[in-house]
C-alpha cells in the first residue's frame, strides 16, 4: 500500500502534467493566432479595417473610426482628417436615440502592385433605429462610394474617398431581395 507522502507525489505529478498540457495548448493557440495573421492577405485585412470602421459608426465610437484614418486623409471636397472627425462627431450627436445600423455591401478591392495602396468600390449605409431582417429602413443615408486606403505600418488606413448618394431603400434591395 502506498503512504501518503507517495499518494501526495503522484497526485503532483498528476497535476504537473495537466498544467504542462494546459501551457501547451495556450502556447500553441497563441503561435496559430500569430501565424493565422501574419497569413492574411491585403485584401482580407482592407476587408477588416472596412468591418472595424462599421463596427466603429454602430458602436457611436468617433475615436475608433478616426484611428483608421489616415493623418493625410483628404477627400474630394477638401476635407482634412480633422474635418471628417468633427462630421462624424457631429452626427452622431444630432441623430435620434435608437442605435445604428452600417451595412457595407458589393465592395471589390484592387491592390495596386506595390502592395501600399489600394481601392475599394462599395455601397454603404447608416440607418437608424432599424434592425436587420425586421423591416425596410427608417431614416437613414446611402452612398455609392470610392475609398483609397494606404497601408501605413501594417495598418490599413483610409487616405481618401468619393462618394454618390442613392436611394437607401435600394440597398435594402441588394441586401435583402425585397
């Protein structure tokens, strides 16, 4: 029969061999996370940074969607960064209370060949009050847009963009076939 000093060493061998299986596993999620990333193509990362600056206007965080505008940003009316973050402060403090909804939708992503910059074509909207898969929009605002983004240490970041408006309730369409 075992003593109990014996039973005690077992159960800390035990124990040390999960913690080390535990450390492995962290230690192997963290290196494919690394790895996964560093994968990732340009166009899946411009993906990203038009997801984040979405992600960005919903939440009603101006700070987030200026951190992923360049310091050079200037668009076709004259507009600096500084510009675009007192308008997008601006609306978000005007608007009425019920939460947002940015959609980005048929966007299509040309890399230029020195891997700095690149275009995207999409169509985007900000409505308010209006949940996805409830209804038609209520008020709201929808562009045909051309955003220039640059990549600047690994982040890409917009530099400039051109914009059309069109009907919001047609990109209700696009989106949801109604």
């Amino acid at each position: 029969m075992a003593s109990a000093a014996e039973k005690e060493e077992l159960r800390l061998r035990k124990r040390r061999r999960w913690l080390l299986i535990a450390a492995s596993l962290v230690a192997l999620w963290l290196l494919w996370s690394l790895v996964a990333d560093w994968l990732k193509s340009d166009e899946d990362r411009i993906r990203e940074t038009l997801a984040e600056l979405a992600a960005a206007v919903e939440d009603e965080h101006p700070a987030n969607f200026i951190a992923l505008i360049s310091e050079s940003y200037r668009d076709t009316a004259g507009n600096t960064r500084q510009d675009l973050r007192r308008m997008v402060s601006g609306y978000l403090l005007q608007r009425r209370d019920g939460g947002l909804t940015c959609l980005v939708v048929e966007d299509s992503v040309g890399i230029a060949a020195d891997r700095q910059s690149a275009t995207v074509l999409l169509r985007a909207a900000v409505y308010e009050g209006s949940a996805i898969g409830v209804g038609p929009p209520g008020r709201g605002q929808a562009w045909d847009m051309e955003v220039a983004l640059r990549n600047e240490d690994g982040q890409w970041r917009v530099v400039s963009h051109t914009r059309r408006r069109f009907s919001a309730n047609d990109l209700w369409r696009v989106m949801f076939g109604e």
